[in-house]
C-alpha cells in the first residue's frame, strides 16, 4: 500500500536499506589483532585462558568489555533515507 508519492513498496525498500546498512556496520567492527593480554588493559583483573583463546587479540575481560558495550553511543543517520530533509533536497 503506497501512500502519497510513494509507489507501492517504497517503504518495504526503505527498512530493508536500513537494516541491510547497520548489518553491514555490524560486520565491518574490526576484529582484535594481535596477541592477547594475559589481564585486562583497564582493571588489571587476570583473562581466564579460554576467553584468550576464543578471541585472539582480547585485551579486556569479560566484565569491562560488557560495560564498554552497553555504553550509550549516539550515532547519526539512522533511516537517512526516508527523512522528509533528504527528499526536499
């Protein structure tokens, strides 16, 4: 169902661009290199063995790594796509 300008599945397209775009972000995180440390860069607590050996190059444990990822992290151009700004330029 189209509505307005729009022809029929232009908002289908418009998610799927979306979700296709943050996957490919997703994917692009770069890896760690290297060797991995034996205790954490940031609390100096020991890395258990096996997560060493998981995840070459790991240089946080398990609980900073957690906290680092659940940090808030603002990013603009979620949907660029379908922003009324973009389509009036």
């Amino acid at each position: 169902m189209a509505g307005g300008w729009t022809r029929d599945g232009a908002v289908s397209e418009q998610i799927e661009a979306s979700i296709s775009d943050e996957l490919a972000r997703l994917k692009a995180r770069r890896a760690p290199e290297g060797e991995s440390l034996t205790h954490c860069a940031e609390c100096e607590e020991p890395i258990p063995e096996a997560r060493r050996r998981a995840i070459p190059g790991v240089k946080l444990c398990i609980d900073c790594m957690a906290e680092r990822d659940s940090a808030f992290q603002a990013r603009g151009g979620i949907n660029r796509r379908g922003s009324k700004d973009s389509q009036l330029k």
